[in-house]
C-alpha cells in the first residue's frame, strides 16, 4: 500500500455557512453531487457558499472504477424538477447572498439521453428566468454523443460548460490487473475521443466557455498526462482541471501514485505556458467543481486584457 502524504488533507465541514446550507439544502429537497460522491472538499466549498446540484437522480447507468455514486437503473424522469430547482436555488440565495456560481451536473442517464438534455436545458432556463445574479456551470455527461442534446444545452446558454474526460485515453477501457481492484476499468462504458469531441462542438458552436478535467494517480504517465493537456487544449477547453485520485472505498480502484505538488505545478505550468488553455488549476484536493467561481473571474480578467 502506498502512504498517502501529508499534503492531502481536507477540511473538515463547519462552519455557520455550511450548517445553514445543508439545512437549506435538505429542506428543499436539493441533492448535492458534494455529498454524493463524497468530494474531499465539500466543507471548504460549502463554508464559501459553493454547491454542485445533482439532477436526475442519484443513480448512475454506467460503473466507472474510480466513482462513489452508485450504479444501476436511472428509473423515471421528473419533469418537475428544473422548476423545484430554480426555487430552491432562489432560496439558498436569498439566505445566503455569498453565492455566486451553481454548478449543475447529473448521473449518466444512458437509458434516456435526449429526456435527461432537456433536464438540464430547463433547469438553466429556471434559474435564469428568476434573474439571481448567479453564474451557472452545466457539468455534463457525454449523452453517448448526441448532438440533438447538445443542442438543447447550447440553447440554454450556461455561462460554462464543463464535461469531464476522467483520465487519459489509454486507461479508459483498461484493465486493473490486482485482485483488490476487482478487474475494474476506469471508464468501461465511455470513450475518450467522444468526450474529446463533445467539447470541440461546444467550443466551435457556442461562445460557452469550455472546461474539463482529469484526476491522475491511476497508472498514466506523465507524458500521457500532457498528451491529454495538448488533446484538451485542440478540443477548445480555455479552463481545466488536474486533481490526485484518492480511492473512495476499497471496492474502487487503488492508488498507484500520489503526485508532489511539483509536478502538480509543473503540469499547471505546461498547460498555461504551451497550449491554448488560460487556467489550469493543479492540485492534490482539485475536482472538478473546486474553485469554479474563482477560475470563471480569473478567466475573464485574462480574456480582457487579451
């Protein structure tokens, strides 16, 4: 086993924010991806009125190695559920004026692709139709490659989209070799060059904001790392993404390497300095919606002095 370093660590949830949020949050009936899949940096994120709203039901169709978020059939669809969205983020809001950016994302819904789009494309509609002041993030599955949803996403015009690709090309489909791994591969159901692809037609026909990332600990090298870097910055992504894998119970997929946070700022320094992408934000606790408010701002600034 592999001795996790000192530098990973998380801060443990508190605070008068984060009790005042998770009591909103319950009391409207909001899921949390944060509490989902057991994000390491829930409390700090939740302190600084951040969230990351799961729509579509906590159950995923696909079995990625490395996720938390359980598996099995998606079940009905609630129609319902982008305007009890919209009103519960208005009363997160009013109560607490601190938030300034939501993240929307869901569970892959493979069973119901173009149904699970107009979701998501509603629930932005909502939100904006209540003018909150709010920047909002669509984190999105891939819709196994459907542009009639991305379409739908592009018509509600979220501020930034945001589509994951996991990890690099070579470990999607492959697998572990170790029998504590349970012959998992990362990403079995999903496909590099799809995920690659749905960020381009975002990035070619929207003027969406396009971001990505990538955790890395599971076996790829570092040369596989800025391969990914170069393929994200080809595909459009202006903002990105690099966190350390850390196993979120012993059913997933191990470890193999936890990363110095000199390399983590020498991936950071190779992607802002040698491709098209302007944040790169690069760290051991990193996710996907970590710091989102923060990257859009900083992003902006830099665009405007271009």
């Amino acid at each position: 086993m592999i001795n996790k370093p000192k530098w990973i660590k998380s801060k443990i949830p508190s605070g008068k924010d984060y009790i005042n949020l998770k009591k909103l949050t319950k009391k409207n009936n909001l899921h949390t991806v944060c509490e989902e899949a057991r994000c390491p940096n829930l409390g700090e994120c939740w302190s600084k009125g951040t969230l990351t709203f799961m729509i579509l039901g906590d159950t995923c169709t696909r079995s990625c190695g490395f996720c938390a978020v359980k598996t099995g059939f998606g079940g009905s669809i609630d129609h319902l559920e982008p305007k009890r969205l919209a009103k519960g983020i208005e009363n997160l809001k009013l109560n607490n004026k601190n938030i300034e950016h939501v993240v929307i994302t869901s569970v892959n819904r493979d069973d119901k692709n173009i149904e699970s789009a107009h979701i998501f494309s509603q629930s932005i509609k909502e939100i904006r139709k209540l003018n909150l002041d709010i920047d909002i993030e669509a984190l999105i599955p891939d819709f196994l490659g459907k542009k009639e949803a991305y379409d739908l996403i592009i018509q509600s015009d979220p501020d930034v989209l945001n589509h994951n690709i996991e990890t690099v090309n070579r470990l999607y489909k492959h697998k572990q070799s170790t029998s504590l791994d349970k012959n998992r591969a990362v990403r079995p159901q999903a496909d590099y060059h799809r995920s690659l692809n749905l960020l381009k037609y975002f990035s070619e026909n929207s003027k969406i904001i396009t971001k990505s990332g990538i955790m890395i600990g599971l076996g790829e090298s570092c040369d596989e790392v800025k391969e990914c870097i170069n393929d994200l910055s080809f595909s459009g992504c202006k903002i990105i993404n690099i966190g350390q894998y850390l196993q979120p119970t012993p059913e997933h997929i191990k470890v193999k390497k936890y990363y110095s946070l000199q390399e983590f700022e020498e991936f950071k320094e190779y992607a802002e300095e040698n491709t098209n992408i302007v944040i790169a934000d690069c760290g051991p606790m990193v996710r996907s919606s970590f710091r989102a408010e923060s990257q859009l701002f900083s992003l902006r600034e830099k665009l405007e002095k271009i």
